[in-house]
C-alpha cells in the first residue's frame, strides 16, 4: 500500500512511483529507507546513478527521483510525469 504522507512511508516501496526494481536503483545510491531522501538533489542522485552503473538512464529516472524526494519532503502524492517538465527546464 502506497503512502498518502511522508511519515506513513516505512518502506521505499510505500512511496508513490517507487516499485522493487526502483528500489534496486536506491540501494545503488545507498538509500534503504524513504527518510534518507528528505534534503537529497534529485539531479546529483540521477547522476551518481549513472555513473555508479556506467550507462546512461532515461529521463523518467530523474523525473521519479524529483517526484520521490519531493513527497518525502512533504508534496503530495503526485505521479512522477507531473515533473517532467521540471526537469526539462533546469537541465535544459
């Protein structure tokens, strides 16, 4: 069951747009539990992820983290597309 607010997330899995294979990528960054993701840069996390994996990963990736540590900090459950466009301006 997915979170509504930050302080019922125990889990990664229990934040919205987070699933088994995303928490795999979070492990990689060495984040185990959703708390660690209160105060993090969604951009430096996507791009240590890439270099720590050696390969470039899609776009999406960075939108999810942005949505992840945003409702960590406190947002509202919202789908991780809500930050594309975010996304695409700071990196642009």
């Amino acid at each position: 069951m997915k979170a509504k607010k930050a302080s019922e997330a125990l889990t990664l899995e229990q934040i919205p747009n987070i699933g088994k294979a995303f928490v795999k990528d979070l492990n990689l960054l060495g984040i185990t539990k959703p708390q660690q993701l209160a105060g993090k840069d969604p951009i430096a996390l996507y791009r240590k992820l890439e270099k720590i994996t050696g390969q470039r990963h899609d776009p999406c990736v960075c939108d999810t983290l942005m949505a992840a540590v945003d409702f960590m900090e406190g947002g509202k459950p919202v789908p991780w597309w809500d930050f594309t466009a975010k996304r695409k301006k700071i990196l642009e």
